[in-house]
C-alpha cells in the first residue's frame, strides 16, 4: 500500500479537503491513519483509540479503500453502520475517486421474509393489523433491498415486525420457493462479491459462530476486519458464543406450526392442538418464575420445584411437538423447518433448565460456561454464556489470518489497554496500540461538578437529595440536559421527582422510541431526557441543544449479576480481584462513555454532573479521574451556575 497516498488524501490539500465540506486535516487523524495502512499491509493486529473528533472513521476509511483489499467494516449499532454506509463511505469513495464494490449487509431480523409475509397473509388479521400486512404487502413488491429501515412509520422494537421476519432457526434456505427472491441470501450475495462490506458487531459474531459450529458462513473471507466501537464488541460476543432458550422462540414455534399446518397439512388439525399445547406450557413456565428472583444464576437458590416441573412440561409439548412433526415429514418445507426447531428447543430446554446431557456439551474445545436466567414482562429467556470471551474471540482471530483493527474513543482505562485485551483475547504487547487525544479543548469548554453533601447511592434519599442538587444546574442549563440512569427504578423515581418541577419538556425513555426522543430532544432546544444504558453511548447531539450531561452514579456493573459473579470467580482462580480488574474497569468505560455525550463538536461547551461522591472520597476515584478527559472540577454550585451563565452570554452575542 502507498503509505504517501493516505497522507496526500487526507491533508490540506488533497482531495477530502476539496470534496467534504467542513473537512479540516488533523495530525491525529492522519497518524491514525497511517497506523491502520500499516496494519493492513502487514495483515497486522492494531488497537487505536481515537478521542471524540478525531475523525476516526475517515482515518479508517481512506486506508481501507486505497489498498485495494477486501475489507470488512463492523459497528456497534444499526444506525451507526446506515450512517457510514449512506453517508460517510459515498463522501470518501467520491473524493479518492476509488471504484470498487460496497455492500450494506445487516442482521436477518432486519429484512423481510416473504415466505413469512405469505403465511402471515394467508392466516387473515383483522383492523389495523389487516391494514398494516397490506401496507407491508404493497411496500414489498416496491422495495429493492426489504431493510425494514426504508419502510415508513415502523419502530425499531415493533413486534409486528418480528412476525414478518426469518431468524436462521425459521429460516426455510433454498427450500424456501422464495428463495430467488429472497432479500437475505441478496444482501448476502453482493456482500461476498464486495469490496467493502459494512456489518455490525451482532451480525459479526453470528458469522463467527456459524463457522466455530461448521454451519457455513456469511461474510467474505476478507483481508482484514475493521471494529469500530470496538469495546461493545466483547459483550456482543458473549451473547453469541453462548446459548440461549426464549419464550419468543416458543412462541414463534407454535405460531409458525399453526401457520404451516394450514398451508401444507390441513388435514392434520393435531398440529394446532400441539402448538397450543406448546403456547399453554411457555406461559405455565412465565408464572413459575414468579416464584424466584427475576433474574439470577440457574438453578436458583430459591426453591426452583415449580420452574422445574414447568420446564419438565414444557420438554415434554416439544417432544411431543416433535414427533407429531415427524410424522407429517416431507409434506411441506415450513413444516420440515419447524421440526429441525422443535429438535433444537427441545434440547435447549433440557440442557439450560433441566440440567440433562451436560456431558454432551462440555469438551476441552468450549469456554467455560455460566447458566443463567431473567424475567421481563411475559417473557423470560433462559441463558448459557461464556465465562471469559478471550480465548474463544483469539482462537477465532488466529482462524482467520488477518488483519484486526479494533478502534474506539473508550478502550483503555488510565491509559492501559489491558482490561479490553483480556477481553477479546490479544496479549498485552503482542501488537501495536495507539491513543490519539480528542483535538478539543476540555479545559476551556467542559466543567465536571460532584455535588457536595449527597449521601451514598445505596441510601434511600438518595434520590429525591440528588434531585434537590441537580434542578439547580438544569435551570441554569435553560434544560438542554441529559440525565443518564444506571438503573430503570431510579429512572422512575426522578421522573415522579421532576415532573410538575421544571418549566422544561421532559423527554422519557420507554415513552416513544429512542430516535424520535432525540428527534424532539434536538428540535425543541430545552428538552430534558432521562435515560438508561442505551443512552450513554450511540448518541449524538452536537450544538447547544444539549449543555449539560447528568449521571446518576459510577455505574458499577451488579455485584450480583450472575455472569459478572462467574467471572470474578474466575479471575480470582487466576490470582486477580474482581472488583479491580473486572468491576472496575468496566464502570470506568461505561462513564466515559456518558460523559463522551457532551462535547460532539470543537465549539461545544457545558458540564457534566455526576452525583456520586465516591469520585472523590473513594481511594479508585482517582482511576476514573485519570480516565476521563482533561476538564476543570468543581464541588460548588456557583461555579456550575457562573459557567453556564457565561455560555448564555456567549450564546446571545453569537
């Protein structure tokens, strides 16, 4: 690769500087730059983190074109890889000039399915979910890609969506008579002959799973991996190199056994007594659960007899869901897909909840792995997850002799990367690593405040006091603040303490999908959103729009969480301490995450509130404190309020 052309690219002169309006050549962004051109040369692996404005994407992109090489790119999100593949990737595509084929491809739960449209259809709906197939029906023969992100009005967690999709367990493959027509084995098609693929961090590791299991592959056998957003990469992971049993996949069975038997064995009206049987069994098995804790290490240490003569149940509708299948074998390929599922559920549920065939699982080629369960409204999913990530994600990266560039604004913690290398399997040392400071001025644009007299987090007041400390500051904000949650409850609770209490839209996550909640958050100017998890990364809103961020507390991981437990439990088998090397690097990652909402651009400005003294009294306060950018703090009140009055000021004369 010519190291000289990814210079002239992107310098003051070349061609993104005259192409891309607003482009401006930054040393951080072109030694970045440099590094992944090497990386991609040598088939190298390479750790850059790259702080907020650095122009990450770019440093990435242009290398990735110009060496000619079949690349894929993963993101963290949907929306993050719409926005590199509509408008990042065509900007510098256009400017170098490069040809080359770029393909999209996303996660099968985005794309229609029309053998499910045509059984959904065929069952008959009635009102508005007659009207919404037909809409679905009409877009259908209109569309050239099926990405649900080009039909109108369809929220990302609709659930009628999911009736109208394949996950690989539904899916009927080339015995499908749509499969010619098929959006999934497309997408999948023009990505395997690209040059330039852009997945995200879940449909990454499904392919990777695919192939651990010899079940085939999705992506291109490509000459190097770029992950971006690279430290959502382990949880992701874990996710997929793991194993799970939902009470959607129950569902959906007996949905699709009810649906099938219709279209290919009518006269088998069994079928439908078995799937509701099955229905019957999962909901029986939800109410059982009521008995222990919603969430925890399985078995539980709660009496768990109920659960247990649930699932037995439950076992025995799929065996029997199974052999009433197999003796309608070969009448239909719908039919012959729901009996390959009722196999693999069956087994499922004897292994996570029952506990039966263990020897059958366990050999010296799998990961350690910790059974677990939770419950969430009507549903519950019964979970078996590696312990540790890291050898299974090296052995996959050996697999595939590459190059490997993980890149992120939050990877290292104090500035050591060892908390991610653990993670995803890479030897402390054994590659090149980089950390490129964010070209912003923290010191003159942010201001970090820890309110003083707050009790601890765990304190019943806390809550309703943070409050009290916090309405202060998003007065003098005129709102234009994000308060950011480590918990649903106290999420609940500030918003029963806020509303009535401030002259400013309060803006709820749960209340409306999250891109229309920012959508209004942006457009009214003096909004005031209060969020959990999902909203402390992902998130954009540069501008004055948003002037201050509040964080409710560090956001330690759970100490109960049971993979969290196995993991700690592991690690100090190993000689180390879970709360140092576990806890407490993830819950420096996380924060810095929330704060990284704040300044998005060189003329932000505001403060960041975290309202949880332990920063400063606590003795690994000071690891946050070197983790986060270089900002002034301050414990009084009247320097938040002095600050944000000279933004206003500023505001008025801008």
């Amino acid at each position: 690769m010519d190291i000289e052309a990814v210079r002239q690219a992107l310098g003051p002169d070349g061609p993104l500087a005259r192409a891309v309006p607003g482009f401006r050549p930054r040393a951080q962004q072109l030694a970045m730059a440099e590094a992944v051109a090497q990386a991609l040369q040598g088939r190298e692996t390479l750790l850059v983190e790259a702080g907020t404005g650095t122009g990450k994407t770019f440093a990435y992109l242009v290398p990735a074109l110009l060496s000619g090489r079949q690349v894929v790119i993963s993101t963290g999100t949907r929306n993050l890889q719409d926005q590199l593949y509509v408008r990042d990737l065509p900007r510098v595509r256009e400017a170098l000039g490069c040809g080359g084929r770029v393909a999209l491809l996303k996660g099968r739960a985005n794309y229609l399915c029309l053998h499910r449209l045509e059984r959904a259809c065929a069952e008959g709906s009635t009102g508005e979910q007659a009207e919404r197939l037909r809409q679905v029906a009409e877009w259908a023969g209109r569309t050239v890609t099926g990405d649900r992100a080009g039909f109108p009005g369809m929220a990302e967690d609709d659930p009628f969506w999911t009736r109208l999709t394949a996950p690989a367990e539904r899916c009927l493959g080339a015995d499908c008579h749509h499969f010619t027509r098929c959006f999934v084995f497309r997408a999948r098609r023009k990505a395997q002959e690209a040059d330039v693929v852009v997945v995200n961090h879940h449909l990454l590791m499904a392919d990777f799973s695919l192939r651990e299991e010899g079940r085939g592959e999705v992506l291109p056998q490509a000459d190097a991996f770029v992950i971006d957003e690279a430290h959502q990469l382990p949880d992701i992971a874990a996710r997929f190199l793991g194993e799970g049993l939902t009470a959607g996949q129950l569902r959906d069975l007996a949905r699709d056994v009810r649906q099938e038997q219709l279209a290919e064995a009518p006269d088998t009206p069994g079928l439908r007594t078995l799937a509701d049987t099955l229905l019957a069994e999962t909901r029986r098995l939800r109410l059982a659960l009521e008995a222990v804790p919603e969430r925890g290490a399985w078995p539980p240490g709660a009496p768990a007899g109920p659960v247990l003569d649930a699932a037995k149940r439950l076992a025995d509708s799929l065996a029997a869901m199974r052999e009433g299948l197999a003796a309608v074998s070969g009448r239909g390929p719908g039919l012959d897909g729901c009996a390959r599922r009722a196999r693999r559920l069956e087994h499922a549920c004897r292994r996570l909840i029952l506990g039966e065939a263990e020897a059958e699982a366990e050999d010296g080629a799998h990961a350690e792995l910790v059974r677990w369960y939770e419950r969430t409204g009507q549903s519950f999913t019964f979970h078996a997850t590696p312990v540790e990530t890291g050898p299974m994600m090296q052995s996959l990266r050996e697999g595939c002799a590459r190059a490997w560039i993980y890149t992120s604004a939050t990877l290292t913690v104090c500035g050591r990367f060892d908390h991610f290398c653990a993670r995803v399997g890479v030897e402390p040392g054994s590659c090149r690593s980089h950390i490129f400071e964010s070209p912003f001025d923290f010191r003159r644009n942010a201001l970090m405040y820890i309110p003083e007299y707050l009790p601890p987090p765990r304190d019943r007041t806390f809550v309703p006091r943070m409050l009290d400390a916090i309405v202060p500051v998003i007065e003098a904000a005129r709102g234009r603040t994000f308060i950011l949650f480590t918990s649903w409850d106290a999420l609940r609770l500030a918003r029963q303490g806020l509303e009535g209490r401030l002259d400013f839209p309060l803006l709820v996550q749960g209340d409306a999908p999250r891109e229309a909640l920012l959508a209004r958050f942006r457009t009214r100017g003096d909004a005031v959103l209060l969020g959990t998890y999902s909203f402390w990364e992902g998130v954009d809103v540069p501008g004055p729009a948003l002037s201050c961020v509040i964080i409710d507390k560090l956001p330690f991981g759970a100490p109960d969480d049971p993979v969290i437990q196995a993991r700690g439990r592991a690690l100090e088998r190993r000689g180390g301490n879970a709360f140092r090397d576990l806890l407490l690097p993830q819950a420096v990652v996380t924060l810095r995450q929330g704060v990284g909402r704040l300044i998005r651009g060189e003329d932000d400005r505001g403060v960041v509130v975290v309202c949880d003294s332990r920063i400063e009294t606590m003795g690994y306060g000071k690891i946050f404190k070197e983790s986060l950018p270089d900002m002034r703090w301050t414990r009084r009140l009247d320097d938040v309020t002095s600050f944000l009055a000279a933004l206003r000021e500023a505001d008025a004369l801008s």
